[in-house]
C-alpha cells in the first residue's frame, strides 16, 4: 500500500465519507444529490443524500470555500478649517494614532481613515492664513468635504470661519458634493450650540438644496463622531448610485 494510502486507511470513516460527499458535491448539481422521480424508469444510478445532508454541505462548502470579502469603496475628501479648529487631532483619533504624536498642519497631509463599509482617503489643509488662498489648487478630485469649526472660538475666528464655509459651498469645484461641517470642541465651556451654529452661519439659506451635514462633535465623544462620518458615508454612497442611473 502506498504512504497516501495508509494515511487514508487511518482518516476516521466519518470523515472519509463527509469528504467524498463534498468532493462529489462539489463537481455535480445540487439534482443529482437528491431522491429520483419514483417511477421513472432507466434512470441511472446516482447515489443520493437526502435534502437535509445536501444543505449541511452547502453550508459546508460556504463556510470553507468562500472567496475574499468585496473591497470597500473609497471615497477621495478634502478637509479644510482654520488653524486650531482640531481637524488633525479628529482624523488622528480616527485612525487610532496616539494624541501625543499630533502635530499642526501647516501644508497638507493625506490619511486613509477606514470603516466597516468604506475607505475614506482624507486631505487635510492647513488653516493658517497663508495658505487657505492656495486651499481651490486642491479641491480638484475630490468627491465630499469635511469641514471643521471651533465652535468654542472669538468672535472673529468665527467670522473668518463663516466667511471660508461660504466660499467651500459656493465654490464650482465643491458646490454639489457632501459637506460634513463638525462643530468641534463642544467639551469646552464656551462652546456653541449646533443650532447657535447653524443661524450664524446661515446654513439653512445658503445651502438649501444642497447635502451637507452640520454635527457636533469632541475628542471626548468618539461614538458620535463616528456616527456623523457614517451619515457623510451614506451621502456618498447615495451620489453614487444618482450618478449609476444618470
């Protein structure tokens, strides 16, 4: 007896048989596994299993013979906010780096943050008044907009802050695309409210008709944030199958 066929003699006989039963499932339809027609004459002999052993090895072939996952869409944004708004701290946290490691943006960085469901490719802008003239070179591709506001901020970081949400919103490049606005630091005690936000911004006349998303948001409270980036998700996912059917 060859080697092979002495470590076959010692393969117990229960599995012996589940694996000649998947062998033979495997290369023949799921018909020829279940009982013939009573009275149908001259019908070869196939060996049958009854239903219930052909849907356990369906379920055997499912578990052990799947392919790899489907990919996860990734979606290509741009995040733009004045310095200190805590853009760069929000997408490190995300990504589970350390807050000790965090430092400033002063051009720009590119993070890949995942979820379940998609990739989200984030280009972070810096927000320094030298280099939010320059922010349009870079809207170019970009398919949602994160932007993120101190709503614990002066008055005239507010204003400012206002002034380059309106210009995002009306900008060609950006006009029609999500818009995920985070009031950020609403831990502090000098904290806006959204709704305190969303007047002084004139978010409700100015982006009417468009898809935008205004959440509150802290470093405290990741499950919230989480959820508006889910909520900016569906948003693109909902672009995209417009985009299918046009």
């Amino acid at each position: 007896m060859s080697p092979l066929g002495s470590r076959r003699a010692r393969w117990p006989p229960a599995l012996r048989s589940s694996l000649f039963a998947f062998f033979l499932w495997d290369r023949m339809p799921l018909g020829f596994f279940l009982p013939q027609p009573a009275g149908k004459k001259n019908a070869p002999f196939i060996p049958s299993l009854t239903p219930d052993f052909a849907e356990w090895i369906r379920c055997f072939r499912a578990l052990c013979c799947k392919g790899p996952p489907p990919a996860r869409p990734e979606y290509d944004l741009v995040c733009i906010g004045l310095t200190g708004s805590g853009k760069t701290s929000l997408l490190s946290k995300l990504c589970s780096e350390s807050p000790d490691n965090v430092v400033s943006t002063t051009g720009f960085s590119i993070k890949a943050v995942p979820f379940q469901n998609a990739i989200l490719n984030v280009k972070e802008l810096g927000g320094a008044d030298n280099i939010r003239k320059y922010w349009s070179r870079y809207y170019q591709g970009s398919q949602g907009v994160i932007f993120v506001l101190d709503s614990a901020s002066s008055e005239d970081d507010l204003e400012a802050a206002r002034n380059e949400l309106h210009s995002a919103l009306q900008h060609p490049q950006l006009c029609t695309l999500p818009f995920l606005i985070l009031a950020n630091h609403q831990d502090k005690p000098a904290a806006r409210s959204v709704q305190e936000i969303k007047k002084y911004f004139e978010l409700e006349p100015l982006a009417r008709g468009k898809r935008w998303i205004l959440q509150p948001c802290s470093l405290d409270d990741m499950d919230a944030l989480k959820d508006s980036f889910s909520q900016l998700i569906n948003l693109l996912e909902e672009k995209d199958h417009e985009a299918v059917r046009m």
